[in-house]
C-alpha cells in the first residue's frame, strides 16, 4: 500500500528530478586522476568484479550491464593492465571466472578514494542544514538502491534479491 501522498511525489515530476540528480553526481563523480587511461566502461567492470567476484564473464556481463561482446573485448585490455585475471575452473576448462587482481584492487581503493574525497569537499561546503538534509536522506537512498538491485534482471539471474 502507497503511504498517503504517494501519488502527489509521483506526479509531480519528483522522481525525475531524484533521478536526474543521482545520475548527474555519479557522472561528475566518475572521471578521476587514479582511472588514468582507463575508460569509465573498464572502470565499472573492474568494480562490478570487485564486488561479485570471482564470476563467471556472463554474470559480470550482466552486473556491468555490458553485451558479453563488449565484455570480451574489455577483459584483455584489464588482463593484459594486470588489473583483472581469469581463472579456470578445475574440471570444466569451457568455464572460466574473472577477478580483480591485488593491482586492480589498489587501483578501485584509489579511485574510491579519489570520488569521496571530492564529495566530502562538496558536502564540507554546504550549509549546516543542507548538509543535514543529504546525510539524513542516506538511509532512505541506501534503501531504493537495494531494491532496485533486487529488480534488476541481473539480480533476477544470479537468485540474489
């Protein structure tokens, strides 16, 4: 059941504007000095194989939101890096997993670090009670994130959510 209101948030273009903002931080957050030549498609594969790894490559397909194609041209460009590896499976050589190597790992801490860095500054900026509006809000965002994991045909493959 809808909580009273509900309809009002709707209609009146908030989700949109929720949605716009959201994709609008995550894009300006995303360039970063640590990525170097690395392009923002390698930079997601590397950490949906942090993440979820080690995994099969149509499984990181999936949680990239990537073809398999466009994965398997990736996957050599972050092997030969070192920042990605392939494992084999003992028994099934036809099944093959990738992971995030320790140099790749360090790379992701990096750029983590890099991202929140620039937006602690942001928020260090903002007004006592603008500041205390965003930070209150990160239960409820945290919250729509994971249900939107959970609806994600990704999510729906893999029996998680």
């Amino acid at each position: 059941m809808n909580a009273p209101g509900a309809e009002a948030v709707v209609s009146d273009g908030s989700a949109a504007r929720l949605r716009l903002a959201v994709t609008r931080l995550s894009k300006r957050l995303r360039p970063t000095a640590a990525a170097g030549a690395l392009t923002p498609t390698e930079v997601d594969v590397l950490f949906a194989a942090d993440r979820r790894g080690p995994l099969r490559l149509s499984d990181l397909a999936g949680f990239a939101g990537l073809n398999p194609t466009m994965l398997s041209r990736l996957v050599p460009r972050l092997e030969a890096g070192g920042l990605l590896r392939r494992l084999v499976v003992e028994g099934d050589r036809r099944v093959c997993r990738v992971d995030v190597t320790p140099k790749g790992r360090r790379l992701l801490d990096r750029i983590r670090s890099e991202r929140n860095d620039a937006l602690s500054r942001l928020l260090r900026g903002l007004e006592d009670r603008e500041r205390e509006a965003v930070l209150d809000a990160l239960p409820v965002l945290e919250g729509l994130a994971e249900r939107l994991l959970a609806r994600s045909p990704a999510a729906a493959a893999s029996g998680r959510g």
